[in-house]
C-alpha cells in the first residue's frame, strides 16, 4: 500500500496488539488445514469465529456452517468453533456417526475444565456472561445444575445460591475486564466467602486489546474497532473506548462503512481491531483514512503476544476414513 501525503495535524494512532489472537489463528488455520487434508465440504458447527469477512472466506474454499449438529450429514466431518460446546454437543455428533475436530480455545477449555471441577465439589458457580452467547451456551452445558449465569452487575441482586459459604464465580472470556470486577464486588459484597477462580478467566488478548484501546482513547477523538457486530470482544472494546474518554466509538466491518461525518473536527483517530479480525481489514481502514488526510500512523505498543497454541489433535488421524468406519458400523457394512 503507498503512502498517501497525511493533512497537517491528522494522524491515526495504531493499537498494538491487535486482531487475531492465538486461539482464532488456531481455529481459522484448523479448518483451512481440513479442508486440504481431507477435501470439502468440512462442516463448522456455528461460526468458527465471529468475524463476517472470516467466515465468508472459508465458506469460499468449501467450508459449510451450521448452527445445528443435525444439520450435519452423516459420515461428514464437523469442526466445534472456537467458543466451544456443551457435552450434549460431542454426544449428538456421535449419535450422528460423525468425525470430529475440536477448534475450541484452549483458554475457553480451561473454563469448561474449571466448571466441571467445581460442580464435582458440589460448588455454586456463578458464570459471568452474556445470555446466548455461544461461549456461555458451552460452559453452562457442562454443569447446568451448579451453574447460575450472571449477565452483569445489576443481575446480582436475583442471584440465590444454596450455601454461601461454597460457591465461585467463573466468567466468559471475552468480557470487559472492569465490568466483570464490577459484577465480581457486587456479588463478593452479597457473598463475602464467593471463591474466584484458580487463574483470570477473561483471556490474554481480551484483556491486552482493551489496555490498548484505553491508550488510544487518551489522545484520540475517535476511535474505530475494526470487528463484526456478533464479536462479543470487538463490541467490549467499543465501550472501554468511551469509558477511557473517546468523544466517540464505532464498531465496523469493514472501511466502507465507515461515516464520513464521523471525522468532522478529528485530529487524531484511534484505530484497533477485535481478537478475530484480520490484518487485512485494519489495512483497508488505514488506506481509507490515509486517502481523507489521515496519512501519518503511528502505533502504540502497549504490550508484546507471543502465546501459540498447537492445533488440534484430531487434525493428525484419517478422519475421512474414520467417518466411513462409523457409517459402516451403523449400517452392518464391512
């Protein structure tokens, strides 16, 4: 991309880090490694991550999205996304003689980890969240009888648990971290003995993503997340902009999107992108910008990433031979 000559005085300050984090690079490289290992269709269950140009992407090389394990055909692969599923969902893919690949986060599967420990205790966990979100959906469905959701502070005051002397609160990864220490005193001042969890639920990039955008918001009058609508963690970093003082805020998809008017009286704009974003999409902001007088960029680093998590095992067995093994089984072929 050229330089394009900035406007006195305008320029575009660049959050560092930003975009993919490791276990969205895991998940996208998961189904791309699928489907040439073993050919299309590779069926997703739900989107792989919440990032609209992401999906359509895959879905161009052959991968299939679903919301609904029936909707997979039987002897077909089926990938789990990155949020992770409920037990009932590996349950419903065996019934269905299906191979497959677990693209959930390593991060989310610590809290699945930590749900099914906990309730063996016998705890109440308290889970932080937002109802319906795919990443909730899957933790609760690994205890629903211990789990109660608490879906911010103002949901603490209906919370009853059974003994208040045993119970902990678990959260979803990708909240804003001030919200959930809201919600965390608000329910530790009901619950003076509530246990937290053994390490922070929300993870890494969650949270150094949101200490970028606070950066961002000192010096910037507006600052633009680049992330889809359904990205939980994109919409966290829209409101700890406006929170850390940005005149404004705004969540888009990609540059065409973006107002004009929004830059009327804008020296500085803030720029970053949600956790599954790829550079690709800051890139086509940053031209957008520079073609308006924004040329200058300059970013701000406020912490380093170098966390890889290996891919999923499942990715090194014949699973197309595994599938027609278990499609065999049901119907007595040899």
């Amino acid at each position: 991309m050229g330089r394009m000559t900035a406007s006195p005085g305008r320029r575009v300050l660049l959050a560092a880090p930003r975009g993919y984090c490791a276990g969205v690079d895991r998940a996208v490289i998961a189904v791309e490694k699928a489907l040439e290992q073993y050919g299309a269709p590779i069926y997703v269950r739900h989107e792989i991550v919440h990032n609209k140009y992401v999906v359509q992407t895959l879905e161009k090389k052959g991968a299939i999205f679903v919301e609904r394990t029936a909707e997979v055909p039987e002897g077909s692969i089926v990938m789990f996304s990155a949020h992770g599923v409920a037990p009932v969902v590996h349950d419903e893919a065996a019934a269905g003689k299906l191979a497959t690949i677990d693209a959930t986060c390593p991060l989310v599967t610590k809290v699945h980890k930590e749900a099914v420990r906990f309730a063996k205790e016998d705890y109440d966990i308290l889970l932080i969240g937002h109802e319906g979100h795919e990443e909730v959906i899957g933790t609760s469905g690994e205890a629903p009888e211990h789990i109660t959701l608490v879906d911010g502070p103002s949901d603490v005051a209906k919370v009853e648990v059974r003994d208040p002397s045993k119970v902990v609160w678990l959260s979803q990864t990708t909240l804003s971290v001030d919200e959930t220490m809201e919600t965390v005193d608000a329910l530790k001042n009901k619950f003076p003995q509530l246990i937290s969890p053994p390490s922070d639920d929300i993870c890494y990039a969650t949270q150094n993503r949101q200490i970028a955008v606070k950066k961002l918001a000192e010096d910037a009058q507006l600052v633009i997340v680049v992330g889809s609508k359904n990205s939980s963690n994109s919409i966290r970093m829209v409101e700890v902009a406006l929170d850390a003082g940005a005149s404004a805020a705004h969540l888009v998809d990609f540059a065409s999107e973006i107002d004009e008017a929004w830059l009327e009286g804008v020296t500085t704009v803030g720029l970053t992108s949600g956790a599954s974003v790829p550079d690709v999409l800051v890139d086509g902001v940053i031209e957008w910008l520079a073609e308006r007088g924004y040329g200058d960029v300059e970013t701000v680093k406020t912490a380093d990433e170098s966390i890889t998590f290996s891919l999923p095992k499942e990715l090194r067995r014949d699973l197309r031979a595994e599938a027609a093994a278990l499609v065999a089984e049901r119907t007595g072929e040899k």
